[in-house]
C-alpha cells in the first residue's frame, strides 16, 4: 500500500502506555495513524519515542490532532475521512478521585463523543480499550467460578470508582451501537485488559507500572496477598489491531489476559533478574493490617486495598480462538517493564553498597592489634 492508500486509523489518547503500543504496532502493519492528544505540547516527544521504535520515516504516516474527551471540539473533523478508530483514552487515576463522578462522567462521556463522531463519519469499525474491571468486580472471586465476557461487574458500594467508570463507559457504548438508525452498521469490539505490564517507551510510564516500580524501588517492605490477571502491552497493543480488522471481532468483548500470578510470584521475578544488580526487593508477603496502615497516606495502595485475598479466574478461549491471542509469559513482561523502567530513569540506580567485613574478622585489620 502507498501512504495515500493505506488505511486511516484514528487513535485516541496517543500519549498513553497502551495507545504508544497500539501506534507501533498499527505504523509497523501499514496504516496512517491520527493520534488524539489533549495538548500540543507533547507532539515532539510523541513522535520522537515512535520514531525510536519504528523509524523516522513514519512522518508522512503519523498525524496529531488536538481533541480532549471532555468537550465536543475536533472530534468530529478528527473522525471525518478515517476507516477505523481505536478508542484507547479513558482516565486512569494514580489514586482514588475525591469524587466519583471526577472520574465516572469523563470516562462515559468521552467515549460516547468518540462514537458519536465515529457514527458521523465513514468509519467502519470501533475498537474500545474496555477492562477486566468492567467483567469481573463485584462477584465472589474466591475460586468457586471462572469469568468470561458474559459477566459485568456489580457496581456496589464494594466497588471503586475505576471499577464503576470502566464498566458504565462500556455499558454505554454497546447501547450507543445497538440504537444506531438503520443503515449506519457501525461495529463495536472491546479489549478487556487485567493489569497490563511490559515495555514502557518513555518516561510517562502507566499507572499499571507501579507494581515493577514499587519492587524496584522497595517502596514496600514486604508484598500484600494480591493476585492479577497480567498481560504484556504488546500482546495487548495486537489484539486490537486484530479487533479491528478480523471480521468475526465484530460485537465481541474480549478478555485480553493471560497467567494469573500472585504480587509475590511477580516479586520474586523482579528480584531473581534484578538482585544481582544491587536492587532490594521485597520477597515476603506483607501482612493485610500493614497494608491497610500504608494505604493511609500512599494512592496507589489505596487502589489494590480491595484487593486482598481475591482471585482472578478467567476463560481467555475467545480471543486466543477468534484473534490468536498467543500471550508472552510473565518472566518476559515483568523483566521488560523492569529493564524500560530503568533505561528511562523512572526507576533510579541502586546505590552503590558499601563493603564490610564480616564481624568475626574485622578485628584483626583494627590498627591496635596490628601494633601489639
């Protein structure tokens, strides 16, 4: 395909961890790619990080376009000539909103303007960036049942804000689709991500990427009894291209995970590849009262707090049959989050550890003894 032919993708919230990985993965295919960011600001550093990874010829295959989910301007002209749309922006707090609605509302909103403006347009297809926790919250999740995408969360005072905003955004796209007029057949898939680890490619790394940061950084003493549903961005980033395309995807919503692993089987990943280089990390399961306490003055804790003690049991046969879903295993996603965490100085270097001798024998170097 010539770049005048290829396709035209419109992808929201380019900026972001997994819509960073859906870019490449989209230049490296072929398409034309029009990014959505809030603020022109960051327009060099984008194409910079892309430029990185897929080259510097992609210039006439990448554009930017100023759209914000929160207000009705661009949106439509950003949607007027594209063949399809991943819609990947949604906020993702680093910490509980002080009110719900700060991020509920944005997160429907926004996606209803995407596919409002999709609607509009000659688009054929929406891929949204849904999640795990629009499926699974709510329910007992004690490993007495496996979920798949027939479930949706029960939204109760158990739930938490994202939790709530995830589920009532894709709510509200699937009934957006379903009372399009006849003969406007736009399609809708959603990808259902757990907690998405990985490369980052620079330093504005996700919130998912406090789990490998927190180990390297020993921001914890110990590892809370917290289980996931992990899978790697890149994986990710190809189940949507795959979404997009594929024509069976089309009114489906696909959990896009793969092992579930425990917080300290992750710990002890980070630890064995990274110990020997002077990292500290924790490798003992932290007692839930502790957690409870750091969680009084630490976000993030604050948003794996419910947490505790839960399973994630999940039936991924839809998108390993209808898009070859063929997940990487965790050793690689977590070391690769960890190694970019690194080389883009999110994570520092560990200091330099001071040589001791050991007690039995430090005597005999003291200069008294060597004088007697």
């Amino acid at each position: 395909m010539t770049n005048d032919a290829a396709p035209l993708v419109l992808l929201t919230g380019l900026s972001g961890f997994i819509a960073q990985h859906c870019a490449v993965a989209l230049l490296r295919a072929g398409y034309r790619v029009r990014g959505t960011l809030r603020s022109p600001a960051r327009f060099p550093k984008i194409l910079e990080t892309l430029s990185r990874e897929v080259g510097t010829d992609i210039t006439s295959r990448l554009e930017f376009v100023v759209c914000d989910l929160s207000s009705d301007d661009g949106w439509d002209a950003a949607a007027s000539d594209v063949t399809y749309v991943l819609h990947v922006a949604s906020p993702l707090p680093k910490g509980p909103p002080d009110h719900p609605s700060d991020l509920i509302v944005p997160a429907r909103e926004g996606a209803l303007r995407v596919l409002k403006a999709a609607a509009a347009g000659p688009a054929r297809r929406v891929v949204m960036t849904s999640s795990i926790a629009a499926i699974i919250y709510g329910h007992r999740r004690d490993g007495s049942e496996v979920y798949d995408e027939s479930y949706w969360s029960r939204l109760d005072d158990s739930v938490g804000a994202y939790e709530w905003s995830k589920t009532l955004a894709e709510r509200a796209a699937w009934n957006f689709v379903k009372a399009l007029p006849a003969g406007r057949n736009l399609e809708l898939a959603t990808i259902n991500p757990g907690l998405v680890l990985g490369p980052v490619l620079d330093d504005a790394y996700a919130v998912s990427g406090e789990t490998v940061k927190k180990l390297l950084g020993r921001e914890l003493p110990a590892v809370p009894d917290i289980s996931f549903a992990c899978v790697d961005v890149r994986d990710v980033a190809d189940a949507h291209v795959a979404a997009m395309t594929v024509p069976e995807a089309a009114g489906k919503r696909f959990l896009c995970a793969g092992e579930q692993a425990s917080f300290l089987v992750i710990a002890r990943i980070v630890h064995d590849h990274f110990a020997p280089r002077g990292y500290r990390v924790p490798t003992r399961r932290l007692p839930t009262f502790t957690l409870r306490l750091a969680a009084l003055w630490d976000a993030p804790v604050r948003l794996v707090l419910q947490e505790v003690g839960k399973r994630m049991d999940l039936d991924t046969s839809r998108i390993r049959n209808v898009l070859g879903f063929r997940p990487r295993s965790l050793e690689e996603m977590v070391v690769s989050m960890g190694e970019s965490l690194i080389a883009h100085g999110v994570v520092s270097p560990p200091p330099p550890r001071k040589f001791r001798l050991p007690r039995p024998f430090a005597g005999h170097f003291s200069p008294d003894l060597q004088s007697k």
